[in-house]
C-alpha cells in the first residue's frame, strides 16, 4: 500500500492495539464500576483544568496570530497539496469544513451556553456589577460564547498543523499520521520503528475519540428529550442509548463510504438545512433582537478579544466553560489537521486560513445568536420559558424550549433534531475515518477499521451517559483530561508550520 504522498507506508498495529484496547478497557472498567470510572475522570479534570488551563489558553492564542501571520504574509500565496487547483468545490469543501468541526457543539451548546451565561454573568471583570437575567447581561453572554467558539477554537482545529502536515505527507511522502507533525524538527526518523511517534499518534487517537465521544453522548441526550417533547413518551435512559446505537451504526455506514460520498452529501445536505432553520427564525422570530445583539456582542468580542481569551480570575468557572471547550478543539487538534489535509489539496494557504480562522468562525458565532439568542429573547418575554426547562432537565433541554416557543413548534423541533443528528453523523463517521487514517498512514484506509472506531467510540459515549444525573459533566471531564499530551504536540507548531511555509514557498516562488 502506498499513501497519496507516495511512499509505502504500513498499517500500525501498535497504535490500533493500543488505543483500541485504552477506549475498551474503559468500557469494560465503567461496566463494573462505573463509580470508580466516575471519580478517576473527575479527580484527573480537576488536575488538567488547574495546571493545564493557562496553555490551552496560550497555545491556541499563539495559534491565532501565527496563522494570520502566514495567511496574510508573502506565504498566503503557497499551494497546498502539490495540485494547481482544488480537488473539491468552494460550498462543499466549506461545507465538510463546518459540519465535522460546527458539529461538536452546533445545536447542543448554541441553545444551552448562551443562555447559561444570561442567567448567571460570566466572571469577568468587564462584566462586574451586571445583574443575572438582566438586559445588560444579553451581550456579554453572547460575546463570551463567542469567545468559546470563535476564532480561537476554529484556528487550533485547521491551520498550523494542516499547513504542517500537507507539507510532510504531499512534499515529503510522510504518511498521513499524527506523527508527521513533528517531521520538521525529527525528519523521517520519527516515522521508523519509532515508539515515541507511536506514542503521538496513541494519545492524538485517544483525544480526538473523546472530543467526538462527547458529541455522541450529548446528541443521545439532547435526541431523547427532543424525541420524548415530541412523541410525548418518557425520556429515558434506554432511549438516549438506543439513539446513539442507531448514530453510530449510520456513522459506521457513513465512514466506509468516504469523503466522495457520504460526509459530502451530509455536510452539503446540512449547511442547507442550518441556513434554512436561520431563515426561518429570522422570519418567524425576534430578527431585529438578533441582528442588534449580535453585532454589540461581536463588537465587543473583537474589541475585549486579548482580555476575554486569556481570563484566569475564576479557574472552577474555567473548567465548566472556556477551558473545558479550549481543551476539547485541542484533543480534536492533531486529528482534525490530518482530516483537513486530506481535503484541501490544491487551496492556498490563505483560502485555508480565511476559511477556517475567520469565515467559519463569523458564521459560528451568529448561529450561536440566532439560536441562543431567540433562547434568550423568549426568556425575557416570558421569565421561566426556558430557564424552566433548562433547570428541571439541564443543557439537552433548552433546544427544544426553545422550538416549543417558536411558531409550528413542531416542525423547527423535528428539523433542529435533524439538524443535530447530522451533524454528529458528519463528526462521527469523518473521525473514524480520520483515525483510520492515522492508523493506515493512507487516504483510504480499511473500510473495517472505520467501523471499529465509530462503534467503539459509540461504546465509551454509552458508558458516560449512563453515568446518571450527571452525564453531561462526565462527558466534559473525559474531554479535558484526554486533551493534556495533546496540547504540547500543538506546541510545536509555533516553530514547525513557519519552517514548513518557508520551504513550501521556496519550493514554489524560489528565493524571492
């Protein structure tokens, strides 16, 4: 087998045995005693969240400006991928782009954190003296869900590490493994007989399992609530598993299909849906409340953007909210660089930056508004509409509080369901096939080991939510803790991505 750089390269079993058998063995663990699975999680995301906050925080600031920097630089120019054009169209490549990474939180936190933040004020000092509930508080609960979804978190997920990697797997004939990060500092020693690479890609595999773990758990969740609003039967734990059973066998579908085939058609498929669910909220909803709030809290995100993303006055906040989310888009980053690489060959690096450091982000974080905007706009008519829901049944309930608001709440809870799902699914089935990838070294890996993964990693998801009341939490501390080793390879992206444009563009343009 060779990989689309052109080198053989060998299936990795110490990789596939090892973190195979990690996410198992935590399977069969929490099937004994899931109170012994519950208190190691909770204890280690105490630690990662303490001595670890403060780098997610700087590395995916770092991250921010350095991209721009080359983006915008002379190095904008470069080609990816050793092609003279695209391999894909513009709205389907964006479109892959935004459901794998949108998908993590795109309808779940949209409705929940937004109004979390206007019923009780962010810590911030910028924000001293506002009260809870208030008409102040509108703006700096969007803005500072701005911050946990903005520009920060989509940079880390596609930038340096694919700038890096497109150079080591097209340029060089690395494979396409977490490993080949470091191929600017290692050279090709890091890809022979190598256990410390195998030990990068483990821990890569391991986190990005988690980050998509988690997204599993909170569809299970958020479905089951929604299913049970709408069918009016009993929300139950049975049905939150029973639902993740039949994402994670569609995901499996999915992943051996491809990128061609299904994660194109469902990416496509749900842009349209999302940009149809804007629409008609904007029509049937509080538009006006959404436009104004939404460009006073961009404003003040952009014009606070230093002081907001580097706030450490109240570290038990941070690991709820802004550490928690920094550290699940760094367990997705290595992956999510890989997966990036194998679909923009032929962009230039500054379509690549534009796209995933600013567009995605701009049109993240007015989805956030207009989703938990609405959320917050209704509470304001009607005290309780959704802070009722959300505080009888936690974060799965505020979406579909939300669409009982609307008009034809029916059919905007069914479409908002299928939105989510979907957006799961692309998360889901694009993952296993990215840590197939890593496993392989190739573009097309095993359509068996696609499998595998989506259905372990629907396994672990089962295990977390049936953890009990606190379900939601158990997912969020599995994510951080998994995040930590990742997070230094990251790292080294400062030095690595500017040696990679460097050679790319001397390759390219010569010297000049």
């Amino acid at each position: 087998m060779k990989s689309s750089g052109g080198k053989k390269v060998t299936f990795d079993f110490p990789a596939f045995i090892i973190s195979g058998s990690v996410l198992l063995l935590f399977v069969i663990i929490a099937f004994f005693n899931a109170e012994f699975v519950t208190n190691s999680v909770n204890y280690l995301f105490g630690l990662s969240a303490t001595y670890f906050g403060v780098l997610y925080q700087f590395v995916l600031l770092g991250t921010f400006f350095i991209a721009l920097f080359i983006g915008f630089s002379k190095f904008g120019k470069i080609r990816l991928g050793n092609l003279d054009k695209p391999e894909m169209s513009t709205f389907k490549w964006i479109s892959i782009i935004m459901c794998t990474l949108l998908a993590g939180g795109g309808i779940f936190w949209a409705a929940a954190e937004p109004l979390s933040h206007f019923l009780s004020v962010p810590p911030h000092a910028q924000f001293a003296g506002i009260e809870d509930g208030s008409l102040a508080a509108i703006v700096p609960a969007l803005a500072i869900s701005f911050v946990d979804w903005g520009f920060l978190s989509w940079t880390v997920l596609g930038t340096l590490g694919t700038m890096v990697l497109m150079y080591a797997h097209y340029n060089k004939g690395m494979p396409l493994k977490p490993r080949s990060l470091l191929y600017p500092i290692f050279g090709e020693k890091i890809m022979k007989n190598s256990a410390f690479g195998t030990i990068v890609d483990v821990f890569a595999i391991i986190s990005v399992a988690a980050g998509t773990i988690g997204p599993i758990g909170f569809l299970g969740l958020q479905a089951s609530y929604g299913v049970s609003r709408l069918a009016g039967i009993e929300d139950s734990l049975t049905l939150s598993i029973g639902i993740i059973v039949l994402l994670v066998i569609a995901a499996a579908i999915s992943a051996v299909t491809g990128i061609h085939k299904g994660i194109q058609i469902l990416s496509s498929f749900n842009v349209i849906l999302a940009i149809g669910l804007i629409v008609g909220i904007l029509i049937l909803g509080p538009a006006m409340f959404i436009f104004n709030n939404f460009f006073e809290a961009l404003g003040l995100y952009v014009n606070e953007f230093v002081s907001l993303n580097t706030f450490r006055g109240d570290e038990a906040w941070l690991g709820g909210w802004t550490v928690f989310f920094f550290a699940w888009f760094v367990g997705y980053g290595p992956m999510m660089a890989l997966f990036t690489s194998r679909i923009s060959r032929g962009r230039t690096v500054r379509e690549l930056v534009l796209a995933v450091a600013v567009i995605a982000p701009v049109v993240t974080t007015f989805w956030f508004t207009v989703v938990g905007g609405t959320g917050i706009s209704q509470e304001i008519d009607a005290p309780g509409a959704i802070s009722g829901a959300l505080a009888e049944a936690g974060p799965p309930a505020a979406m579909m509080a939300i669409t009982e608001n609307l008009p034809f709440s029916t059919i905007f809870g069914f479409l908002f369901l299928l939105a989510t799902t979907i957006f799961v699914l692309t998360t889901t089935d694009s993952m296993s096939l990215t840590i197939s990838m890593a496993i392989s070294g190739d573009g097309n890996p095993p359509k068996w080991l696609r499998a595998f993964y989506a259905i372990v990693m629907g396994g672990v998801a089962v295990v977390l939510v049936t953890l009990g009341e606190d379900s939601v939490g158990a997912l969020q501390s599995f994510i951080v803790v998994t995040a930590v080793p990742v997070v230094l390879l990251l790292l080294t992206t400062f030095y690595t991505a500017p040696k990679a444009v460097r050679a790319m563009y001397k390759d390219q343009f010569g010297d000049k």
